[in-house]
C-alpha cells in the first residue's frame, strides 16, 4: 500500500473539518457573503531566481497567463453552478521568505471571471512543510518526505523517479471577510532532489496543479484549525524515523 505523506493526511483533515464548517455554518449566513468549496486546475511555474516566485497559467489552450479553471465536481455553496469557468490567480513572490508566523498583509490572490459579485480571495497565510527534513540531501529513493527549513513545499518521491508536492495558502475574502484555505498539490517527472537541482542553478521547474479551496465565515474557524494542523504536525514529526 502506498505511503501517505504527512501533509497529505493533514489536507485531508483540513478538508473534512472546513466541509463541516461550511455545512452547519451555511443555513445561519447572511445573503450574499460568499462560502463553500470549488476546485481548480492549471500549470505554475517555480522559479529558481531570487526572490522566488509561483507563477501560474491555464493548462487549456490558448494557455492564457494567471488564470485557471474551476472543476466540475466539489461544487458547494456560493461556487455550485460555477464548474468550467475560469478564475484569475496572482504570481506569488519569495513565498519561503513569509511562510508560516502570524502571516504577512493580504495581498490580491484570486477572483471569480464569471461571478465578479463573490468578490476576490486574499492571500495572508503560507503554510509550512510539516515533512521532515531528514531525507532532503539523501539520494533519491521511492517514499522518501522532504520539506526543506522554512519552505511552504512537502514533497515525497514516487515510484519510477517522480515526486508529488503539496503547499497550502489561506486568507481572507473580500469584501465578505469569509476565511479560506487552499490545498495545492502537483506531480513532477523527476525526484525531488533533481528537482532542487534545477532550482539552485537558477532554472525553472514547470507541472500541472489542482487546488482544493473551502471559504468558512467565521475567520476563527480557520484560526483554530491552523493551530490544529501546528499540532499534528509536531506529532508527525515525532513519528518520523
């Protein structure tokens, strides 16, 4: 049975606990304040320069720059109708330099083409890698976990020399105050530490992506979940080898 990395359990968790708050919450909101969940789809590009920066296109042709589509399946709340439209997402730079702490001044991150009136999504937060560091230097072997110190990106080699990365954003949206997370997850041809290779001679790397977002009301909710998610990450780390 394949190895499940930390961080993907914890997205998992982060999932069911946000689809809970956005199910009992939805009845008691007030009309127009945007919450649910949607997917989306495309292709970023990590790069290699300092500072560093995401940048992000759709995976569909003409491959237009800083958009992506939103999925079909996943639909809930303010997003349900909203499956094949695209979003605008923002370039993130030098996320490693503001990953974890008490976040950093919201910047625009993301909005709605065919549904301007759900206003626009905020990026404050970046999450840190909870995978143990351990195995980053070694030579590439299938199961291996590496988040590098103070790097938002969990990655874990796959079999027949590939690797899988996994990051999370949150924020806040505009001009409802709803809070929300966004689990991002992407597969790459070469291992992780050829992967780090490229980067560190100034190159690029570039894949296709899916992000799983879920918008709460109340900002607290998410507070105390990013707490939970510090704690289960110090007990993953203790029961790392």
């Amino acid at each position: 049975m394949a190895r499940i990395s930390s961080r993907a359990r914890i997205s998992l968790l982060g999932s069911l606990v946000l689809g809970s708050v956005v199910s009992c919450l939805a009845p008691t909101l007030a009309l127009g304040a945007a919450i649910g969940t949607f997917n989306i789809d495309g292709t970023f590009t990590l790069s290699g320069t300092s500072p560093q920066t995401i940048s992000w296109m759709a995976d569909t042709s003409p491959f237009p720059a800083n958009k992506a589509q939103i999925g079909a399946t996943g639909l809930t709340g303010s997003f349900a109708g909203l499956g094949g439209t695209q979003v605008t997402i923002q370039d993130v730079t030098n996320p490693p330099a503001v990953t974890g702490g008490t976040g950093f001044p919201a910047q625009l991150f993301l909005s709605f083409d065919a549904a301007p009136a759900l206003g626009t999504l905020s990026l404050s937060f970046v999450a840190p890698g909870v995978d143990p560091s351990a195995s980053c230097g070694l030579a590439p072997a299938t199961g291996q976990l590496c988040a590098l110190p103070g790097s938002p990106f969990d990655f874990q080699n796959t079999p027949g020399g590939g690797s899988r990365m996994g990051f999370v954003f949150a924020g806040v949206s505009n001009p409802n105050g709803s809070t929300w997370m966004g689990t991002f997850t992407s597969q790459f041809g070469i291992t992780y530490q050829q992967v780090f290779a490229t980067l560190a001679g100034g190159l690029s790397v570039t894949s296709t992506y899916s992000a799983t977002f879920s918008v709460v009301p109340e900002p607290a909710s998410v507070t105390l979940l990013l707490g939970g998610l510090g704690i289960l990450a110090a007990a993953s780390r203790r029961r790392a080898p």
